[in-house]
C-alpha cells in the first residue's frame, strides 16, 4: 500500500476515534434531561427534602471541571502522549456514570461528584487533544475535521436522550400533579439501572478512542525539510517586510499618537504570547465575557426541562424535544462560524446577545399559554435559546484569535475559557445560597446577557467591515490598553 494511502486510512481513523471520544462527552448535555428523574429518584428514595433548583449543581460543576482540566489534558498530551489522555477520558467518563449506579442510591452529593465533576474532568482532558490529532492527519482540511469532531459534541445529546427516556419511562407516564414528581415505583426503580446501560456505551466509544487517536508521525526527513522550508520562508518575508515597509518605530509612533487612517488601513499581524495576555484590556473583556456566559447556559442545561415538566404533562415530548435542541446546538455552531467569517467577531456577538436576552426574558410568559399552543411556544423557545447558546462556543475562540493572533490561540483560548470555570462556581453559590422558581432564574439569565453585551461593545475588532466600524467607537476610547498599540506592525515578533 502506497504511503499516501495509509496515511489516509490512518487519518480517517483517527478522525472517527475522535469523533467517537466527542460524541461521548456529548453525554453532558442529557443533565437537562437526567435532572427530572435524578431529583425524583432522590426526593422518593433518598432526600424528601431535595430542592429541585439542586440540579444546577450537576451542570455548573461539569462545565467548570471542564475549563480547568482542558490545560491539564493538553500537558498530558505533550509530556505522555495523547495515548493518555484518551485513557483518562475513558476512566473518568465513562467510570464515573457507572459509579452513579451506586452513589445515586446513597446520596445525591455524591451524584453530584460523579456526573458534575468526574465527568467534567473527563470532557476536559480529552477534548482538545483529540482534535489536534485529528487535524494533524489532514492540515489541509483542519476547519471540516474540527467540524465533523465537534459536531459529534452537540449531536451526543439526540442519540442519549431518547435511550434514557425510552428505558425510564417507557409507557410515557406523567408527573404527579402536586410535586410535579415522578412517583411510579417501577420507573423510579429503572433510574439507577439506566448508568450501567449508559456508561457502558460511553465506555465503547471512549474504548474506540484510545485505540484509534494518534499524532501523524513526523520521519526525520519530513521534519529537516520542514525546518529548512520554514527557514527560507520566514527569510523571504523579512526581506520584504525590510524593503517595503516603513520603519516599525514610525508605525508604533503613528498608533501611540492615534494615526485613524493609519489604524484603519494597514495591515496588522500580531500574535500574543500567554505570559503576556494579562497586559491587555481586552482579555478581562473575554474572561469576564465567559464568566457571565456560564450562567444562563447552566440554567438552560440544567432547568428546560424542569420549568417545562412544571406546565406540560408530557415526559415524552419533553424529552423529545430535549434531543431536538441538541441539533440547534451543533448546527448553530456552524452557522455563527459562517456568519463571522462575513461580518468579524464583534456585530454577530452583540446580535447574539441581544436576541438571546430577549428569549431568556420571555421565555417564562409562555406558561399562561395551554395546550397545543404551550407546545408550539416551548418548542420554539427552546430550539431558539440553544441555537444562540451555540453561538458562544463559535465566537468567543473566533473573538481570541482574531485579538490576540492564531499562533498562541489554543492557550490564550484556555485563559479565556478560565472564566468559565469560575461562573460555574459563582452558579452554585447562587444555588446554595438562593433557590429560586426556574421562572426566575431565566429572568434573571436575560439581565445577565444584557451585562454580557455592555463589555461586548468595548472589544477591539479590526475586522470590522468598513461600513460597520462606528461599532468600535467604544474601543477607541482606551486605545492605550489595546494590543494594537502595544505591537509592532508588519513583524512576525510575538508580543
């Protein structure tokens, strides 16, 4: 067999082992529909006294775990191999859903460890180490790999919702009126069975991935002509940069001093290391952006389906449209990456967020609507929160790399995505500390979209359209902490 060859049908491996190890992670977003049986199951066999706001907890944790164990599985990978990350994926994913099995019939914090933390650990770990894999076999194509992999992600929750619905609650059966409770003892008994059928599957999938996910192999000849191609590029581009640019110093000058026409018009490549990211304006911007992100996204993943089970009797329908929305979810990705593509970062983040607060506060009036109508509401509603949720996991990467340069962005993407980690944990001190009606907490989401638009408009975007750069009045009035005035221009120097 010709090299080229197997090289292919290694990368196509390895691209469906990554695949498999996503699509698995994607087992995250069934919490919304777990959370109705779990705290069911708890109130009748373990904690009467069990609030249903608790759920929270299982998605907040999960999706803080997640930002922090991101660094540690791309340490991992570079120091172990991606070997064992795939490896920890496996035994934290997967053996912390069958551990549920015995922990959710003892206690619901310790469901709150395996689902929320050991989970989120595992997506973590994995996840980024899978799709440099991937995209090492196939450079070329690195956007429609990164595509088709985290696609897998958004797709988990349409192929998991309705097995654990199917195998709960097979006949269908209804809450009970008053504490909008499953109290059916056969179904309450399926509640912990259902982690051994899940986490066995998750357990295939994850095996998969440790079989098949590899870094492409670099022979010795390929890595010295490599270097010596580099060389002479990188050569060639600064003899150009010499003889047709004008002085660096005059360029930093004209910035420092406000040169618009300057600003506007020349082309400015820059690429910012980690260690320095802290210098600049606009990264508290993203962090503080993610942070405030992280709280109507747990309420989504954690409480659709509480608030809808509140005004509509149908499990089945809710479950399915819990599966429904997982398709907004992956699908909403691509296009808010196509929309940027068009139209840069900033104008699409301030669309998003705009319209996603007005969803989030009108969301709760759909319940003094009944029947056929209260489904069509919810169904709208809940496919359109999702799709611009989607919208945050496109942009934010694109925002980074746009800002701060495409060489550093898988660690500046990290730091960024820290702020995650800490709204998750600012999500369940508001748990703890406040139970609130699901009508409330999605209030209270909307409000925090509209602070979440009040830092998007003081971003820097260079990207802008000509005809949309009024947007980056704001920005303009703190030009001295921005990246673009603390560069040099028309280098390739990182800052």
């Amino acid at each position: 067999m010709k090299k080229e060859k197997k090289d292919l049908l290694y990368g196509i491996l390895v691209v469906i082992g990554a695949f498999c190890l996503h699509f698995s992670c994607g087992h995250f977003y069934t919490v919304s529909n777990m959370a109705t049986y779990i705290m069911s199951y708890i109130a009748a066999r373990v904690d009467k006294n069990i609030s249903d706001s608790s759920a929270v907890w299982l998605s907040a944790l999960g999706l803080g775990c997640q930002g922090m164990a991101m660094p540690i599985g791309g340490f991992m990978g570079k120091k172990f191999g991606p070997k064992s990350t795939m490896i920890a994926t496996l035994i934290l994913g997967s053996g912390s859903i069958l551990l549920t099995y015995i922990v959710v019939q003892k206690t619901f914090i310790g469901v709150v460890f395996t689902v929320g933390i050991m989970f989120g650990l595992s997506m973590g770990i994995g996840y980024s180490v899978a799709i440099a894999c991937a995209v090492s076999w196939f450079p070329g194509r690195r956007g429609l790999i990164v595509g088709i992999i985290v696609g897998g992600f958004g797709l988990g929750s349409l192929i998991f919702t309705p097995i654990q619905t199917a195998y709960i609650n097979p006949s269908n059966l209804k809450v009970d009126s008053q504490t909008r409770r499953f109290t059916d003892p056969e179904l309450l008994d399926r509640v912990p069975n259902v982690f051994l059928v899940m986490g066995s599957i998750l357990a295939a999938l994850q095996l998969a991935a440790c079989i098949l996910v590899r870094m492409k192999p670099i022979s010795k000849e390929e890595h010295e002509d490599g270097n010596e191609e580099e060389e002479e590029e990188e050569e060639r581009l600064e003899r150009a940069r010499i003889q047709n640019s004008p002085s660096t110093d005059s360029k930093k000058k004209k910035l420092v001093n406000g040169d618009s026409k300057f600003n506007r018009n020349t082309v400015v490549e820059v690429n910012v290391k980690s260690g320095k990211l802290l210098r600049h304006i606009d990264y508290y911007l993203l962090f503080f952006m993610m942070l405030l992100n992280c709280f109507p996204i747990s309420v989504l993943t954690s409480s659709l389906k509480i608030f809808g089970q509140t005004h509509i009797s149908d499990d089945r329908f809710l479950s399915t449209i819990t599966a429904v929305t997982s398709l907004f979810n992956c699908g909403g990705r691509v296009v808010w990456g196509a929309v940027v593509d068009r139209f840069s970062f900033k104008i699409p983040i301030c669309i998003q967020l705009c319209i996603w607060s007005v969803l989030l506060f009108t969301f709760p009036v759909i319940a003094y609507v009944t029947g056929v109508a209260l489904k069509v509401l919810y169904v709208i509603w809940a496919c359109a929160l999702f799709f611009f949720l989607s919208g945050v996991f496109s942009m934010m990467p694109a925002a980074t790399g746009t800002i701060f340069g495409p060489v550093n962005l898988a660690v500046n993407y990290g730091m960024v995505y820290l702020g995650f980690s800490f709204g998750s944990v600012l999500s369940l001190v508001m748990s703890l500390f406040w139970e609130a009606s699901p009508e409330i907490y999605f209030t209270v989401s909307g409000c925090v979209c509209l602070a979440t638009f009040a830092l998007a408009i003081w971003l820097d975007d260079r990207n802008l359209p000509r005809r949309l750069r009024f947007m980056n009045w704001f920005s303009n009035q703190c030009l001295s902490s921005r990246v673009s005035n603390q560069l040099t221009v028309n280098t390739s120097e990182d800052l």
